[in-house]
C-alpha cells in the first residue's frame, strides 16, 4: 500500500495586511479635544513650514515699490526657460490669476490664494484648455494696472512671478477719497476681510471707487462682482509670460 502523499492546495484571495505599529503619530483621535489638538498641531507644522519657505525665498522690489516674487515650479531649478526678456515698450502676452491673499500668505506673497478672476487657466467658463485666451498688452500702457506694468519687465518667456497687487497699483481709482486701506495716504477705509460687516452705505462708496476702465478686468458680471468686493484689499496677481510680441 502506498502511503498518502501531502497535497498543496491553493487557495485563493488576499493575504492579510500586515499590522501597524502602534506609534503615537499613527494613533487616531478617540474624541473630539483629540481630534481638535490633532489638526491644531497639523496647522502650526505646516504654518511654519510656508513661514520657513517664505523666508528662505524672500520677495524682491522694484524701482517703484511693487513687490514680486518669482516661482521655481517643482522639477525645475530655474524660474526661466528662454532668453526672450520682457522690455519697456513690449507687447507682450501673458496667463494670469488675480488671487485674494490666503491666511498663511506671510510675505503678502506666497501660500495658498483664492482665484478672484483669471485669463488662460482653464478656469472660468469660456475656456475649456489652458491657453484658450490670454491678455495682451504693452507695457507702459496706462490703462493697464502700474503693478503689472512695473513687474512684468524682465520676465524670460515661460517664466511664472507672482506680483503684489496694492489697491493704488490696481484697480482703485487714483483720488485722495479713495487712497485709503493698505498702502494709501487718504481717508479710506482700513482693509477689508470677508469676516468684517460694514453699512451698506459704506459699500457703495468703496464701490465708487473701482476703476472699470483699468485692464485686465473681469470678463463676466460674476467675476465683476468679486472683484468689487476685493479691489480696494491687497491682492496677488500670479503672471507667467507667455510670449513677448
């Protein structure tokens, strides 16, 4: 009589996951003071790490005052990559997003901002790919907003500068009533934020004040309305150069 040979059966399905190990940083919250310690620590790191960067790449200024701060984008060591150089006088071509200032915006100028308006970003409704439209100018041409027609020049083809935006070098009209909130010399109003109610009254007179006339401006009533509500706050205008005409 033969004796049993063992068999090897297969069996199907997954292995079980291996266990985790029990570290504190892995741990979740039990109740909701853990919860809330927990992503108040979360905060703190990462609100030091954009101070940190914010500090390690400081924004350069321009003969007229305009703060700007050029981008390195990830997988690149450059902020160029041509040798075609924005001039005075230039027509030039540009994609741009005019950004409210996010909470961790330190530097008036890096962290995260919320798109008020833009050209070429795919992201309003009439652009379906990044590049649909642009916004051509010349610069020095006084219908444009000085703090882009201050920091524009220099700027490589291809190159991505993040540009502050005051109220008197944007879209507010150049009259001592209305030189007031950051950076003014008037009797305005301080600076506004979305957490601050003021008469209605008040709005109507700060809105006499938004300059239509200046460009780029908003292409839909939408848009328009946004940025009624921002223009006489400081604001970030994110511009990468695309051609130099």
């Amino acid at each position: 009589i033969n004796s049993a040979q063992p068999s090897n059966a297969l069996v199907k399905g997954n292995a079980p996951p291996p266990k985790k190990s029990s570290s504190s940083e892995e741990r979740k919250c039990r109740n909701v003071e853990e919860c809330q310690e927990q992503a108040e620590r979360a905060e703190e790191i990462k609100a030091q790490q954009e101070a940190e960067k914010a500090a390690a790449n400081p924004p350069k200024v321009t003969s007229r005052g305009t703060k700007y701060l050029d981008i390195v984008e990830e997988g690149s060591s450059t902020t160029t990559s041509s040798d075609k150089v924005a001039m005075d006088g230039d027509t030039v071509e540009v994609h741009y997003k005019v950004l409210k200032l996010g909470k961790r915006s330190y530097d008036g100028l890096s962290g995260e901002g919320t798109v008020v308006f833009s050209r070429g970003y795919a992201l309003e409704d009439d652009e379906k790919v990044i590049g649909d439209h642009s916004f051509k100018f010349t610069l020095g041409d006084n219908q444009v907003i000085s703090a882009l027609n201050d920091a524009v020049p220099g700027m490589a083809v291809g190159a991505l500068r993040r540009i502050s935006v005051t109220p008197q070098n944007g879209w507010e009209k150049n009259t001592k009533a209305c030189d007031g909130g950051p950076g003014g010399s008037g009797a305005g109003g301080d600076l506004k934020t979305d957490y601050v109610v003021v008469p209605t009254a008040t709005m109507v007179e700060q809105e006499a004040c938004f300059d239509k006339n200046k460009l780029p401006f908003p292409a839909t009533y939408a848009q328009e309305r946004r940025m009624a509500q921002r223009f006489d706050q400081s604001l970030i205008m994110e511009v990468r150069l695309v051609n130099v005409v």
